[in-house]
C-alpha cells in the first residue's frame, strides 16, 4: 500500500467510471465499492481480451477463470507481446506500492493505446489481516473486485493448504500405522514399511494467517489411535512448496510431475522420503486441479489482470505464475508481471529461476521507488506500521534522498546485470518536492535507468502515462538478457554469487548443520540442474533487517539448506527467518466488518 494519509487533495474522475472516485477523501473499500457498480461483466472482459467463451470459466458476475489448456492449444502459435517485470527498491515496512504501480502500469499503457494485460499474485490472508493489508493496489490504481480478491478469490490458496495438508496427514497416519503394525500387518494394508525418522520431517502444516503461537507444537498427544507424537509446526500457505509448484509449473502434466518429487521427510538411514511414496501425489494434484487455471480480473478502469500465484519472495518465490505470463503474452502487446519485494530477493528469482523455468524473456524492469523509503535508506527516523511518520517524511530533505539513493542504485545495479533495461518508477506522493524528484531522476538516469514520476494512485491510468512512455522506450532498447549463473555452476559458487553480486557482501559464512548439508546436496547429480532460491529479510539489502541504505562490510550467514524437489530449488536460508509471519498488535482485522444493511464488506485496503 502507498501512504495514502499524505497524499494531496485532488479530484479525479476515472475515464471508464462514471462517479466520482477521490483517493484523497475515499479509502480504498470505498474507491473499490463506487467502481464496481461499473464493472465490465466476466465474459465481456474475456471476449475484449480475445478468448471464447468456451475457454472463460465464469465465478460469478463480475471475475472467473481462464481454461488454461483450452486457451493455449489455440494460441500456442501467437506472437507474443513485451515482457515487462515490476520490482522495488528495499521497502520500508509500509511497502512502497508495487501492486499499485504494476496496475498503474496497465492502465497508463492503455491510455496510450496499447493492448495491455498485468499479472498479479493473488492476496494471503496473512498480511490481508495484519498489517500491510491486500495485494490489491491502491487508490485509482486497485484491481476489483477487491472483496473477493482479499477474501479467498476462487479458492486457489484454499486448493494449496488442502493439498499441502493431505500430504501432512498422508506422513503422520503411515508413521502412526507403522508405529503400531507388524510387518505382516502392514502388508495386509499393501503398505510398505518407509522408517521415517520424527527427527527429521521436512515439512509442517499450513495455514494462511500470521500465527506465531502456531511455529512450534508438539502433535499426536494421547494414545496411539491418536496419531504419532512428535514436534510439528505451521507455516504460512504461501510458503508451501505446493505454491512455488504452482507458480513455475507449465501444465498439468509438468504440475503432475512436481508434486510427486515432494520431500516430506528422511527416513532413518537418509533416504528422501516423498509424496509418491506416500501415494499422496495423485490425490493433491486432484485438489489443484482447478487452481492451476489463471483467476480473471481487471483494473478500475477496466483492464484485464490475471492473479495467480502468491507473494512472500523473502520465504517463497514469490512471482505470479508461468501459466498467467505464458498467457498474458499471447493475448496482448504488452504483459505487466509482479515479482516480490525489492530487486535483490524479487527480481533476482524472476531472473534465475522463473525465466529460465518459462524460457520468457523480459524486455523491461520497473523498479518502484519512493521519496519516503529513500529517505529512510538515508538514515531517517524509523518507519513502523501503525504509528505516525515522523515530519521527516513529510518536509524536504536531499541529505537524506541523496543518501538513500545508493540503495536504488544498487538495486539499478543488478537489473542491469541481467543485461535488461531498467525503469525507475517514483511513485508520487504530494509532499516529495520537485528538488528531490529532481535529484532522484539524475542519480537514477547517471546509473543507467530512465526514470518515470507516476502519479497512478491519484490519477489512475492518466497519472502513469509518464511511467508508460519509459516503459515503451525501454522495451526498445538493446536487450542482452542472460542469467547470473548456470545450472552447471555448483550451489556453492551461486550462493556466493548471490550474495556477492546482489546482495553487496563480502562472503558467505555456513554453520556446520547448514554446510555439511549443502556437502551431501552437491554431491548428488540430481541436485545440479536445481535452481537456487534464497530465503532472506526483504527490509534490507543484507540479512539483517536493521541495516539499511546499501551495506558494507558484512557476511551472509547460511544457517540452514532445505530443498525442494518439486519445484526444483535448492534453498539456503539466511538468518533468523520465519516460515510463519506473526501477527502484530495493532492488526487491520481490528477495521473490517460488513455493512449489515447491504452486507458488504467494509474496512479492507
């Protein structure tokens, strides 16, 4: 979400909704609910974008699906339109508008006439109801309908924790069985005794809000028709191996594939135990049958957007699926993608691993940046959810933008790395002053990127026709996109190329556990066409999530290696990160209710 409180007053009306929609005195429900009324139907938005009717899965009036299969075996052959990525500077807690800006986007390149489609990541309940709220954009600039969107869409995120549990259950009903069956017995129930050893499962339970009283439990008390008892735990959905599957998978049948090569635990000579093993494979492909079709949606001012996939880049990949770009390229001139949090952590894994995993090639980057977070990477007062900015914030000062910008460059940096050319987008808000819009146009254009000031969240589309032209002539350009590294490069030279490269470190530092781990993964040839998908804070260039700016002097810490197979990554894990986000003392559930006159939902943003 983007500092909406600071925002100058100003009246826009939408070109494509016929009421009046002020971000300055409206909050987002309320932009949202006015805008609905004048939604294009589902099959409407579908036929305009170029499908039949027999490839639109309906959901209701207003959003549905896109038969994926049906849709590509017609436009398989299709040219395929520019390829645009939106990615950040480091965020402060707040977030520093990427959805908002990706929507912008989409609706600024049609202003100016191109066909246009965004590709979003589909909200989790976590944040929805903490504290930074739905990935549903902001102001002028949101994706309806944004109830719907906040609260569930069409049941994907539902499909990936049903699936992701049933494996769950799969492993602790046979630990149970083989805990209280002979041989002879178990082979009665045509099963095959696995040995998993309690010590070392890989995997927890899932569900998707921030709770923390949930990380570590101890499962199974009772008897022993009570289940094993051992150590478990949860994890946010969104992190679940199931979700990265989703989002790098191609079809079905590469889906089919990747769900089987889940490892859910060792047994107790070291040997992988996954979910074929458990003969849960089939069944959790059967609950996602239906997710692994792109959700259906549109901007304000009427525009298709596709949501599929989850955020969290930080634990997760983070990106919106393969499936959804594969798509949105076929279907338009320009498709606008979203990758998680800043460029070290987003963009990076969109580069190494989703490219290469769809063979898409960007031909643009945006990076997202504002006064406010530059500011902070200066060495600002702190920023922390729910309390007042300090005046900092709000009056001029270009020692501290001019100090924060080594944060952008770095994050200029590593786009250019990918051969790519970048566009920063600085993401308007009415008390950064021409002086620092200014200086932060010359730092970014003398690092080799256009700039853009949007004004997307005030003016919707016609606020991002600045940021569009860029978008356009980057795309233009020269592009030499390659990756960092290759799959032949070994795990231990990506990491700290990685870290290197990207982050700004000076070397990479493992504990024992993490590195004799890493030792055994490298040694197995089926490890080494993996891709590496890092874990790491997204508040910081480093692990740390106090040091900010661009660090110096610092070495990545490795505590931990987790893999997973199925998705195809190899995951090292730096510092002290949390598969399950906690919730904060002053929640946005505290706001949401419904209006019980029209039943809506209210207080959402």
């Amino acid at each position: 979400m983007t500092g909406k409180n600071v925002r100058k007053k100003a009246k826009v009306t939408s070109a494509t909704v016929k009421c009046v929609l002020d971000p300055t005195s409206m909050k987002d429900w309320q932009i949202a609910g006015a805008a609905e009324a004048y939604m294009k139907p589902f099959l409407t938005l579908g036929r305009e974008l170029g499908l039949r009717d027999d490839e639109l899965i309906p959901m209701g009036q207003r959003l549905g699906k896109v038969d994926f299969a049906k849709a590509m075996a017609r436009l398989h052959d299709q040219p395929q339109g520019k390829y645009i990525d939106v990615t950040a500077i480091t965020p402060t807690p707040l977030g520093e508008g990427k959805t908002t800006t990706t929507i912008g986007l989409v609706d600024g390149l049609g202003r100016i006439g191109k066909k246009v489609v965004g590709a979003i990541r589909q909200p989790s309940g976590g944040p929805t109801f903490n504290v930074k709220g739905s990935a549903a954009g902001g102001g002028l600039a949101q994706c309806l309908p944004l109830t719907e969107l906040s609260l569930g869409l069409t049941g994907d995120i539902d499909a990936i924790a049903n699936a992701h549990n049933l494996a769950m259950v799969a492993l602790t009903a046979r630990m149970q069985h083989e805990a209280n069956y002979d041989d002879a017995k178990l082979a009665g129930s045509n099963m095959r005794r696995l040995n998993i050893d309690p010590a070392r499962i890989q995997m927890k339970w899932v569900m998707d809000y921030c709770a923390q009283a949930l990380r570590n439990i101890t499962i199974g008390k009772g008897g022993k028709m009570d289940g094993f008892e051992m150590d478990s735990g949860f994890q946010i959905t969104v992190s679940s191996e199931v979700m990265a599957i989703l989002a790098v998978s191609k079809d079905l049948r590469d889906f089919r594939q990747r769900i089987a090569r889940i490892v859910v635990a060792l047994d107790k000579s070291g040997r992988e135990i996954t979910t074929r093993d458990l003969e849960v494979d089939g069944a959790m492909t059967a609950w996602m049958v239906r997710a692994l079709n792109p959700n259906l949606l549109q901007t304000i001012e009427g525009r298709p957007v596709f949501v599929h996939a989850g955020p969290f880049a930080n634990i997760a990949i983070g990106q919106s699926s393969i499936i959804a770009d594969e798509l949105g390229t076929r279907l338009s001139d320009y498709l606008v993608t979203e990758s998680g949090f800043a460029a070290d952590i987003g963009f990076e894994k969109f580069w190494n691993l989703k490219c290469r995993a769809s063979g898409l090639k960007p031909n643009a980057v945006v990076i997202v940046a504002t006064i406010r977070a530059l500011k902070m990477h200066g060495g600002g007062p702190s920023v922390k959810p729910g309390l007042a900015l300090d005046e900092a914030y709000s009056k001029e000062n270009l020692a501290l933008v001019e100090a924060g910008c080594q944060n952008l460059v770095a994050h200029i940096e590593t786009v250019r790395k990918s051969g790519v050319t970048p566009v920063v987008c600085i993401n308007h808000f009415y008390t950064d002053t021409a002086d620092e819009i200014k200086l932060v146009r010359k730092v970014a254009e003398q690092a080799g990127a256009l700039c853009a000031l949007s004004k997307h969240w005030l003016k919707g589309g016609e606020g991002a026709v600045e940021l569009a032209e860029a978008v356009v002539t980057a795309c233009e350009k020269p592009n030499r996109f390659h990756y960092l590294y290759e799959l032949d490069t070994p795990h231990r030279e990506r990491i700290e190329l990685i870290a290197r490269e990207i982050y700004g470190a000076d070397g990479v530092t493992y504990t024992d556990a993490a590195l004799a781990k890493l030792k055994l993964y490298e040694q197995d040839p089926t490890t080494r066409g993996m891709g590496t998908c890092m874990v790491k804070t997204h508040l910081s260039l480093s692990h740390d999530p106090n040091l900010k700016g661009r660090p110096k002097g610092w070495l990545l810490p490795i505590s931990d290696v987790l893999i997973y197979r199925g998705a195809g990554f190899l995951v090292p894990v730096a510092g002290a990160i949390k598969l399950m986000p906690g919730t904060a003392s002053n929640p946005s559930f505290r706001n949401i209710d419904v209006d019980l006159e029209t039943g809506k939902v209210t207080g959402l943003f």
